[in-house]
C-alpha cells in the first residue's frame, strides 16, 4: 500500500470516528456555507461546534498549512484525498471565512514570524473571524487613492478615517486595512501600509449598512485615532500595496472557487434550472414545451459545464508542472457573471411566483430565491467589478496599451 | 481524465506547427482560390501529410495506423487550422475512414483503409442532402435489392471533399420514411463506378464541396458498411468525431483570427494613440480572449471523452460544437469590425477567417442545433 493509500484509509477513519455522527452524509455545500467562527460566533448546533473543534485540533481546517501555524501540514496530493473523503462522506465544512481564504495565505507570504505564530493557529481554529478594510467612499475601483490615514508616532501609528462596504465587520474580531502613511509619496500605490487592527482598539465603531437583498451583511467602519503597534504592519512600511495586491489574487479566486461550489450545491438541493422549469412551466416528461427557455437553460449549463472544465484543465495544468496559464485571470470574471445569469434565470422560470418579498403567497424556498437573485447581483462588483476584471485582461494579458 | 496536453502531444503540436508555416501559411488558400484549383486542396501534401503519420492517428496498426485518438489528431488539426490549411481530414480520416474502420467487414476496410492511410485514396461521405439540415436521419436516397448487391437513386448536396475524390460513402435508404432512422444503409462507392455524377459546388470558405448524383449506381453486397438498417448508428459515431475534429480546426482558426486582431489594435493608430487603448475595443478584446479559453477547454474534454468512451462524451461534444460555432462566428466578425475598412477588403486575410467560421458554424450542426442535443441528452 502506498503512503498515500494508507493516508486515505487511516483519514477516512478518523473521519468516521471523529465527525459528529449527525454531520456524516448531511452534504458539502459551498466555500460559502459553514461556520465563519470568532468570538461572536452562534454555532447553529452542538454538533457543528464539535465539528469545528476536531478539524481545527487536528489542522485541517487548513489542511496543507504548516503544522507550525497549527496547520494540518499536509502536502497537496494529501490535501487533495482529504478534500475527497470530505465529499464522499458527505461532511460539511468545519470553517469558511476571510480567515482563511485570505489574509491567512496573505500572511504566510508576507507576515513575519511573529504575526504567523500569532494570528494563524487562531485562524485555523476559528477562534478569530476576520474582515477586509480596503474600500472607501472615495476609493473603490481607484482603491489605490484611498485616504485613511496611519500616522506614525515611535512604536505605533494613529490611524483615523472611513472604510465602506466592510463585510460582516460587525462580526468580526480583527480587520486588515490599508492606510496611507506616506502621504508625500509620488505615487499614490507608493505610501501605503497594510495593518493588522483589533477591532476591539478603542477607536474602531461600525455601522451596517442594508443591502438590496434587505440584509445587512456589509458596514461602514470608522476609525478614530486609533493606535495601532508597528509590529501589526505586514511587509513593513510603506510596502503593503504590493500585499494588498496579493489578498486581492486570493480574493478573486476564492470568489471563482465559490461559483463552482454554488452550483454544485444547488444541484445538490435539487433547484437544478431543468427541475425549476418542469415544476413552473409544466408539460410532460418529453423535451420542454417552452423552446425559448430549453434553450437559455442549456445556454446556462453549458456555460457552466465550460467554466468547470476551464477550472480543471487550470489545474490539471499546475499539476503535471506547468505554470499558470493566462486562463486563470478569467474565472473571476466569467463565474461571477455566470452566476448572475443563472439567478436571472431561475427568477424569470418562477415567473411571478419570484416577486415574493416576504408573507403568504410564496413558499420559503421562493422567498430565499428572490433574496438571492439580489444578493448576486454584488457577485460582479466585490472583490473587483467586472469592468475591472476586463482591464486587468486586456492589460496584464493581452498586452494592451494605457 | 486529464485536460492537459502530454509531452508527446505537445511535440506533435509544434511539428504541425512547423510544417503548417513552411507548407501551407494563409496565402496559399488564397492562391488555391486565385487559381481556381479544381481539389481546392493539393494531392502532394497530403501524401506528405499521410507519410509524418498524420493521416493514419486513428487508424489501427494492423493497416498501417498509429492506433491513437482524437486527442492526438486535434492537436494536428488545430495547428493546420490556424491558416485555414485545407486538406481532407474530415472526410477522409474522420468520417468515411473512421466509418469503415470502425464499422467495416475486413472486404471493405482492406479495399480502402491501407490506401487512406499512406495518402492515396481520399475519400468523401456522402449523407446530407439539400432538406437534411443537420439531421443525420433524413436521407431520401433509396435503394434497392439488385442480384446479390444493391441500386441506388438520389442526390447528395455539401458533401465535403467529393470533388476529385477516389471513393465515398453514401447513405440511401431500403426502408421507411424518409425521416425515419431506421432503415438506412452506408455503402462504399468508387467515384468511377457507372451512374455516379459528381459536380462541384462554389461556397463561401472555397474549400472542397461537391453534389453527388446516383442514378441507378449499382454496388455489391459486401461493400456495405454496419449492419442491415442500421447506417444511421454508423453515421451518429463518426459525424461525433468529426465534430470534435472540426471543432480542433476551428479553435486554430478562431486563436489565430484573434491574435491578427490584437496586433492590429497594438498597431493602428487613430487620435493620435493605438486603437487598442480605447475601452470600448479592450473590453471587446477580454471577451473574446475569455470566449476561446473556454472554447480550448470544451475541445480538449470532448476529444478526451470520445476517447475514452465516457459516458457523457455526446454532450461533450455538442458543448464543444455548440461553443465554437459561437466563438468563431464572433471571432471572425469582431474581427473584421476592428480592422475597420481594411478588414472588409479582399486583400486583408481577416476575411478568410470570417467566411470559414461560417461555413463551419454550419457544418455537423450550428450552435442552436447542439444547445438543444445538449438538452435532449440531459433529459429536459
Ligand atoms: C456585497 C459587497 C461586499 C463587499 N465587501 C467588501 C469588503 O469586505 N471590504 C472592502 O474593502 N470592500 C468590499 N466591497 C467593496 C467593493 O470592493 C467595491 O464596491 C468595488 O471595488 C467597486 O468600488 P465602488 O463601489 O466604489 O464603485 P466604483 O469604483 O465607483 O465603480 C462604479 C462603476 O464604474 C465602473 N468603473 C470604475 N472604474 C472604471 C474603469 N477604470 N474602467 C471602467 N469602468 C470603471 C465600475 O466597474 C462600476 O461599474 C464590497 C462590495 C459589495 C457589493
């Protein structure tokens, strides 16, 4: 048998030993779906607790992190079996959040000892749930002219002014942000840090801020002289543009992961665009009556199949060594866009059953739908808008001039 | 499966390439066109094509073959594909080859396949006809019971490579409507045999297309090819692989169509700066880039799961289909839109591109045909 034969047999046994015997088979869901952690964390279960405690005791909330930081330490082919029991035994995620997907690789590259040792093993057990302080009124797509300011003062600095669309900072315990500390700086990429803040500082107060979708996931975020110890800038002073560069390279593809996995999921429930249109659309067990519709659902799931496939040859790639390919600059873009099309969809199969605010009339899974529809209309906006994306293509790819 | 090129496919694409640059660059469609060649495409390259052992890829070793598969000969056709290189591939390799390789009793596959494969023989598959569209089913043809053998009636229209050819297959029905996918036969004819009229057709991309007129052609028993009625299984398996074939083809040509354009807009100045600085252009530029990696991986699936025979290799074919029909229809009309005036002159070969995609959009079904194959096969 070899090493990784016998990984996978000892693996999937302390899988079916330790995970919660409620969890075993309940089903994946997406990098979306799952316990976000933190000191403020309502865990929905016992079992979900326990879940997160195991996983995150042993490291594999974070699999192939290094065992230093209280990773799991386990090399990619390993990482790769692990994620493959996870889905045949249909367990859930033990931990999702910004923790992991971005300023814990972000540190890894860039932090310091110390900022290792410190804030990924409470990552990785969840014990710390992170937020991204990078937009500004004045400062989104042009994130670079960002205003908050970090003045430095011996051992620390004084960071005053206003973050937006902070998602879920009023959940969170700590929140990476950019701020100028160079303001004299030629450039304006040039004089910024990027620093690590305790949400608990004096000085820090969020407000939320209601979506379209009537929830209220996302805040503004101010800062009030609040001091902030140097030992908590990443890359040192000055640097961080290049930092905020690469969170934002984890961002994205986290964003594109997440497409795949919402559409795997919605599989999974059985809200397949082809269920949707036999139920609101009626007619037979024979091909769809409505033409127009057959068609813009096989569009839809071509489109996706193709999505899906760009993804593996991206990493069939990677695997048999080659560098990454341009390929991979697309997926924020196209799964972003994709999924907006398959809610638009979805919306126009229910017809009026999908105009369901809240109240009699509608079933909770047509309610939750509508909300959604909303909610992916941001999908092409955070993390990058797509018309970013596209310069970014045409630049960085494609070679095209300023 | 694995969607990534292996060392030795990856060495075959740069062969291709090479021979591709030295022998057939874009020109020479042009001057086949300019000199009205009555092949369209040239005997002598692909004899030379047949002895690199491209001819042969499919074909087993017993007659002379590589014994490989599809994902080996999309590598070849995507790199003759970037200058449109017109040799008979689809129908010859493909289809009609493909047809009595796989389907053949030993009489048939020793009369033609050694030939195909050392570049002797090309051969055409006669099916579609001028009200069959894209179904392969719809065969009007007829034939019928004649001594030990069969006679058959009727005409074939955009049968590919038929101009010239030495032999083809030929779909004619003994039973049924004229719809009906039973009932249908496949024979192999040769091109001289009496009753047999082949006249050439003029179309757009000016590659080889030709009418073929069977009046009371007369064939023996045992060149059939499949069993009794059952021709139109035949025809499903290899218009499937040609499809993935073609769709190799039209990923060469949409790439190429897509890098003349962006060194145009690098190049073209207007208001005192390159085209390509203007949004509007980039934008357009960025789909159209995320438009073909989308297509690459499609093509690379779908000639991995023919291959393979998996069980969902259909509708990875019709998503490969369905997606270059799309893309290179827009690659060749984005095209010429960036090019400006230029773009619409004869001289400029953005054109060229632009007329193939349209003739291969068409060819084994448009993007709407296989959008709904795709549905068929999934059930709704
Ligand atoms: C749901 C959601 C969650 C978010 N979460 C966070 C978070 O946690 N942390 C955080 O820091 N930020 C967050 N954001 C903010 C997000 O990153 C910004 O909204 C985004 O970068 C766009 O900035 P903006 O809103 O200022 O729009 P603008 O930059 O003002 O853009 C407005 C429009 O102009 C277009 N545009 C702008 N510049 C160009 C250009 N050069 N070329 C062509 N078109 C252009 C844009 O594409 C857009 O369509 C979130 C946003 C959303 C919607």
């Amino acid at each position: 048998m070899s090493n990784l034969d016998s990984f996978r047999e000892e693996t999937r046994q302390w899988l079916e030993q330790n995970a919660p015997p409620a969890f075993l088979g309940r089903g994946g869901g997406g990098e979306l779906e799952g316990p976000w952690g933190g000191r403020r964390w309502k865990f929905s279960s016992d079992a979900e607790k326990q879940w997160l405690d195991v996983m995150g005791e042993r490291g594999w909330t974070a699999p192939t992190w290094p065992s230093e930081y209280g990773g799991g330490g386990l090399s990619p082919a390993e990482a790769k079996v692990l994620a493959q029991l996870l889905r045949e035994l249909k367990l859930p995620r033990p931990l999702i959040g910004f923790g992991l997907t971005m300023i814990g690789p972000t540190l890894l590259q860039f932090g310091n000892e110390e900022q290792k040792r410190l804030h990924l093993p409470r990552i990785v057990r969840g014990e710390i749930r992170w937020c991204q302080g990078y937009s500004e009124p004045n400062a989104g797509s042009d994130l670079a002219s960002l205003q908050a300011r970090g003045v430095v003062d011996g051992d620390h600095m004084t960071v005053s002014g206003t973050k937006v669309w902070t998602s879920y900072a009023d959940e969170c315990d700590w929140i990476f942000a950019l701020v100028r500390t160079k303001p004299e700086a030629t450039k304006k990429q040039d004089g910024i840090s990027f620093v690590l803040i305790d949400m608990e500082d004096p000085g820090v107060s969020v407000k939320p801020i209601k979506l379209i979708s009537g929830s209220s996931p996302f805040c503004e975020t101010h800062f009030t002289d609040v001091k902030v110890p140097l030992a908590n800038v990443v890359n040192g002073l000055h640097n961080g543009w290049t930092v905020a560069k690469a969170l934002l390279g984890h961002e994205r593809s986290m964003i594109a992961d997440a497409f795949g996995g919402v559409v795997s999921s919605d599989r999974a429930r059985g809200g397949g665009l082809q269920d949707m249109a036999r139920r609101y659309l009626g007619g037979g067990d024979g091909p769809l009556e409505d033409a127009v519709t057959r068609d813009a659902i096989a569009q839809v799931e071509m489109d996706t199949r193709a999505f899906t496939l760009t993804v593996q040859r991206t990493r069939d790639a990677a695997k048999a060594g080659h560098k990454p390919g341009p390929e991979s600059s697309i997926f924020k873009l196209y799964g972003t866009e994709l999924n907006k099309r398959r809610y638009e969809l979805q919306i126009k199969i229910a017809g009026p059953q999908s105009l369901g605010w809240e109240g009699p009339g509608y079933e909770d899974a047509e309610l939750q739908r509508t909300r959604d529809w909303l909610r992916s209309r941001g999908n092409s906006i955070e993390g990058g808008t797509s018309e970013i994306q596209l310069n970014v293509i045409a630049k960085r790819v494609l070679g095209l001039p300023d | 499966m694995q969607i990534v090129l292996t060392e030795d496919q990856e060495l075959l694409a740069k062969t291709a390439a090479d021979f591709a640059a030295e022998h057939s660059p874009i020109k020479r469609v042009r001057d086949l066109r300019d000199s009205n060649d009555p092949l369209g495409y040239s005997r002598a390259l692909w004899k030379q094509m047949a002895e690199l052992g491209w001819v042969g890829i499919p074909f087993p070793e017993a007659v002379g073959g590589a014994g490989m598969g599809l994902a080996e000969l999309a590598v070849v056709l995507e790199a003759l594909g970037r200058s449109l290189v017109p040799e008979p591939f689809l129908s010859t390799v493909l289809l009609a080859g493909e047809a009595i390789s796989r389907h053949g009793d030993d009489a048939v596959r020793a009369e033609w396949l050694p030939r195909i494969v050392r570049g002797e023989a090309v051969m055409a598959c006669a099916y579609p006809e001028t009200t069959s569209r894209y179904a392969l089913s719809q065969v009007a043809t007829r034939c019928e019971a004649a001594g030990s053998g069969f006679r058959i009636t009727g005409e074939k229209s955009h049968v590919l490579d038929a101009a010239g050819c030495d032999g083809f297959l030929v779909s004619a029905r003994s039973a049924g409507a004229d719809n009906d996918p039973q009932g249908i036969e496949l024979f192999a004819v040769s091109a001289d045999a009496p009753g047999v009229e082949i006249v050439g057709q003029t179309r757009v991309d000016h590659r080889n297309c030709a009418i073929v007129r069977l009046q009371g052609v007369e064939v023996a028993g045992d060149a059939r090819v499949g069993a009794p009625g059952r021709g139109h299984t035949v025809l499903e398996d290899v218009v499937d692989r040609a499809t993935v074939g073609l769709c190799a083809e039209m990923l060469g040509g949409m790439s190429r169509a897509f890098e003349m354009t962006l060194a145009h807009l690098k190049e073209r100045e207007q208001f005192g700066a390159p085209i390509g600085s203007f949004q509007a252009l980039k934008h357009r530029a960025a789909e159209l880039f995320v438009e073909i990696e989308l297509v690459r991986s499609c093509v690379m699936a779908a000639a991995r799961a023919v291959d393979a025979e998996a069980s969902d290799a259909r509708k990875l074919v019709s998503l490969a289909k369905a997606r270059c029909s799309d893309a290179f229809v827009l690659a060749g009309n984005e095209g010429v839109q960036m090019f400006g005036g230029v773009g619409m002159t004869d001289e400029y070969d953005i054109g060229f591109y632009l007329k193939r995609a349209r003739v291969a959009e068409m060819t084994f079904g448009d993007a709407a045909y296989h959008r709904s194959r795709w549905a068929q096969l999934s059930g709704y």
